[in-house]
C-alpha cells in the first residue's frame, strides 16, 4: 500500500527505512522524500513508525530506564 502517492513510496519502505535507523518523518524524507511535497503522508508515516520497533527509539527508552550513575566530586 503507498504511503506517499507523491513520490510513490509504500508502507513496506518506509518499514525498511524504520528498520535501517530512520525513526522519524523527517528521518524518512531525508532517505526517500515522503511527506515533503504535498506533505499529506506525514500522519500515515508516524503511524507507520509508531507500530513498529525501531533500534534508535529501543536504545533511548534503554538508557532512560538504566540508573544514573553518580557524579564524581
């Protein structure tokens, strides 16, 4: 199914982008330019990325459960 009719990109690229580190809209226009012309895809794109697991977003929910160490003095 296409995502961004403008640029002809489906839901399954965008999942690959996702899946290479791109974890935002904006990460995914820089790789394939949808959602940076007509811009109606930016909300089917966040619903795309929002399903999935991405590895960026796992290692930032990682490191805000890990304890903080404290400061040396």
């Amino acid at each position: 199914m296409y995502v961004c009719s403008c640029f002809g990109i489906t839901e399954k690229q965008v999942k690959e982008h996702a899946d290479a580190g791109a974890c935002t809209p904006r990460q995914i226009a820089s790789v394939c330019k949808a959602g940076t012309d007509c811009g109606g895809c930016v909300r089917a794109i966040q619903a795309v990325l929002g399903r999935g697991a991405c590895p960026r977003r796992q290692l930032l929910a990682r490191k805000k459960q890990e304890p903080s160490l404290p400061e040396a003095a």
